[in-house]
C-alpha cells in the first residue's frame, strides 16, 4: 500500500507533464490560428490643403495580408520624417528613393511572406464610409477602410458585396451596397475581374439628393477595356407611303475603362550593381483612350442629319 501511493503520484506528474507538452507542441503546430491576421491597419495618405491652408492626412486604413512585424511606420513617425525635409515634395521624393531599392524588399523577414487568411482566402475590407472634406481645390470624397476580414477567394469572376457608409454619425446616414468584383484565382495573364455594367442609387443630403454609381455586373477583361454606355436620341423615320415617324433610337457609344501600365521608370543605374537605380522619374500620365470608332448618322425630330461616333475599342496612350 506504501509503494502504490508515490507511484500513482508519481503517474499523475507525468501524465500533466506530457498534456502540457503536447498541448504546446500542437499550439506550435495551429498555424492558422496564430497567423490569421487580418486586421486594419492605420496608413495615413497626404489629400492637400484645406481652406485655411493647412496639411491635410488622412487615416485611410489599409487591410495587412500578411503576417509579421508592421512595416507601415506609424503616423507620429511619418511627421518627424517629413520635418526633415524643407516640402512635401522633397520628402515624397526621398521615400521613393529609399523604398524603390533592392534593401527596402530584402528588409521584410521570411515570416512577412505567411499568408494571414490561408491560400484559399484573402484579407479585405468588411465595410468602408466615406469621408467628405472641403479642400482649398473644392469638395473631395474620401473612402475610409473600418474593418477587415478574411474572404474565400473565389474562382469565378463575379460582383461581390461592398457596403459604404455616407454622412457617417449624421441623421442622413446611409448604408449602400456599391458593389466591387471579386478577386478571381486562375485569371489569364494579363486579365482582371473589373466592373462592365453599372447602376445608381440615390442618397439623401441636407441640400440635395446625390447619385451614387455602383457596380451591377463583372467580367474578365484586360487593363484597359470597352464597356456599354447607352444614349438615347429622337429619330425621324419617313415611310414610302409618306408617313413620317418619330420614334426613340438607342445607341451604344460606349466608355473606355481600366489603368495602363507605364514600365520602369529607372533613369539612372548603378553601373557596379545594376539593381540599384540612383534616379527614378515621375509617374507618367498614361491612360485608356478610344481607339476604334463608328459612326451612326439619323433625321432628328427637326429633320436634320445628326451623326454620333460610338467607340468601339480602347487602348493604352501615353
């Protein structure tokens, strides 16, 4: 009876021992629940000056895909940087310098390269509002990240929900489904899930009544693409039997869509490691312009011709 109390004791001991280690071991081992990380971050974007003249920043938020230490500098960091330099633009100028470097992308620790949501989901914003400021250049809309989470990425090039808050902490706040497209997996090189079809919705302010655009409908496209805008026009018909008739016709004139990549922008390399890029230029303008048209000519309701170009095909011009 001596001897079986200390080795039952002795039993109990390691049988605690072992449940801590292993319940350690498979916390270790739960990478998604260490890794998930989707969260909003704070990431302060410059907008201009108000009317008195004063910087104006705003906290915009940005949704963190990935896991590891924050590489965004906080806001308090940014304005000591920034005192640094004698304007805004000598400031800009030397973070793009300095992020523009092979070190700037070797920095980031191999845990930074984790997926946060796992392969088959990506961090996005659960809902966003927008922030209305009254700039020294006029009004300007701005869209505020307020959450994030992890969203299955889908393989089919759909709309998805995209709720925005206007007039936010106001009494004529609303709530409107705006839409967006879904981030496909497997998309050809070069294609995108981007908005094709789009609808209005109304949103009551205090002066007026403001239409808001939303997106109706996604397809697969390149960068740069054509999408169905419709005008309608008065058209008169004369018959043989001379009847004249005057009836609505409809035209797609279309809209030209999208963003256009610019290449590299390295103007001057080291010559010793040419990775290195000492002189980088501006951002060029480059845009998605009309490229092919037609024509359709008709008798208006006063019996003139009157003739529309629609296009037909879009392109990348600097």
């Amino acid at each position: 009876m001596d001897i079986q109390q200390p080795f039952l004791l002795f039993l109990c001991v390691l049988h605690l021992t072992l449940m801590g280690v292993l319940s350690k071991h498979v916390d270790h081992r739960n990478l998604f629940t260490q890794r998930v990380c989707c969260k909003r971050q704070s990431h302060f974007v410059y907008i201009g000056q108000d009317i008195l003249g004063s910087h104006i920043s705003v906290d915009v938020g940005m949704c963190r895909s990935h896991c590891g230490a924050p590489t965004t500098p906080s806001y308090e960091a940014g304005k000591q940087q920034y005192s640094k330099y004698s304007s805004m633009l000598d400031f800009l100028k030397s973070k793009k310098t300095r992020t523009r470097g092979p070190a700037a992308s070797q920095s980031a620790g191999p845990l930074n390269h984790l997926p946060s949501c796992g392969v088959t989901q990506v961090c996005e914003p659960t809902g966003m509002r927008v922030d209305r400021l009254l700039l020294f250049e006029g009004p300007r809309e701005v869209a505020v990240i307020e959450d994030c989470h992890c969203e299955i990425k889908l393989a089919q090039c759909i709309r998805v929900p995209g709720l925005r808050t206007y007039f936010s902490e106001t009494p004529y706040e609303t709530v409107i489904d705006v839409g967006g497209c879904s981030q496909s997996r497997g998309s050809p090189d070069g294609f995108s899930c981007v908005p094709t079809k789009f609808e209005s919705a109304l949103v009551e302010t205090p002066n007026e009544v403001d239409l808001i655009q939303t997106v109706a409908a996604c397809e697969l496209k390149e960068s740069c693409y054509r999408v169905r805008y419709v005008e309608y026009y008065y058209e008169t018909v004369h018959h043989a039997e001379g009847v004249k008739e005057e009836k609505l016709k409809e035209i797609d004139v279309g809209r030209c869509l999208g963003s256009c990549t610019t290449g590299n922008r390295c103007l001057l390399r080291s010559p010793s490691d040419p990775e290195i890029c000492h002189l980088w230029s501006e951002r060029q303008s480059s845009s998605c312009v009309p490229q092919g048209y037609e024509s359709h000519s008709f008798v208006n309701q006063y019996g003139q011709i009157r003739t529309i170009l629609s296009i037909t095909s879009c392109h990348c011009r600097n």
